[in-house]
C-alpha cells in the first residue's frame, strides 16, 4: 500500500512538473570589437526569433543595471519561456534558431546560459 501511495504521489509531482513553466534564460557579454549597430541587430533578431518559434510562450530581455558590479561583463538578458522542456527541445534546433546563433557568435565574447523549472 505504501508502496501505491509512493507511486501516486511520485506521477502527480511529475505531472505537475509537465505543466510549469519551463525558463531558458540567456547572457551575454559581446566582443569589444561589436558596434552599437550590431549589437541593435541582435536585440532586434533575438526579439523577431521569439515570433518565429510557435513553442516560445514569452520573451523579454533587458540590459544590466545593476550597482552591484557582479556581472562578470555580461551586458544583456534574454529570457525565454516555454510551456515545458520539450519547448525549447523544438526552438533549440529550429533553423530560424541555428540562422540566430550563426549570426550572433561573432559578436559575442562570453554567454552564459541558465534552464530551469519555474517553481
């Protein structure tokens, strides 16, 4: 009996788990050498990206301003929201996804990326 309640509680915690928001959230810390202009651009793409991806249930970044100086030179934010894990399982490889990062890791000196289950 232990044993059932055990087992029922474990497939509704995972079900739960299923239905939470599943957050990709992304920094970046672009080259030196990156211009204004570029970096605009890969606002502006990053933002168009999140339109193209139907799995991309939310997005909005933002640039660091914080007065604490712990940004390790990371300047932007993206945050990406899914419905669940295997959301970002289909944006990961989507091609308008790989066309991004084709365009981006030029530009970029440091990212630092950070999954997780929104509790």
């Amino acid at each position: 009996m232990k044993l059932l309640v055990l087992l029922t509680l474990l497939m509704t915690a995972t079900a739960a788990l299923a239905n939470t928001p599943y957050r990709h959230v992304v920094f970046f810390k672009f080259k030196d050498s990156a211009t204004p202009e570029q970096v605009a651009g890969i606002e502006r793409d990053f933002a168009e990206l999140a339109k193209k991806i139907e799995t991309v249930e939310a997005f909005e970044w933002g640039t660091n301003v914080s007065p604490e100086g712990l940004n390790d030179g990371f300047t932007h934010c993206f945050l990406v929201t899914f419905a669940n894990k295997a959301g970002l399982e289909v944006y990961l490889p989507h091609p308008a996804h790989e066309e991004f990062v084709g365009k981006l890791k030029p530009l970029l000196d440091k990212v630092c990326v950070v999954d997780y289950v929104a509790r």
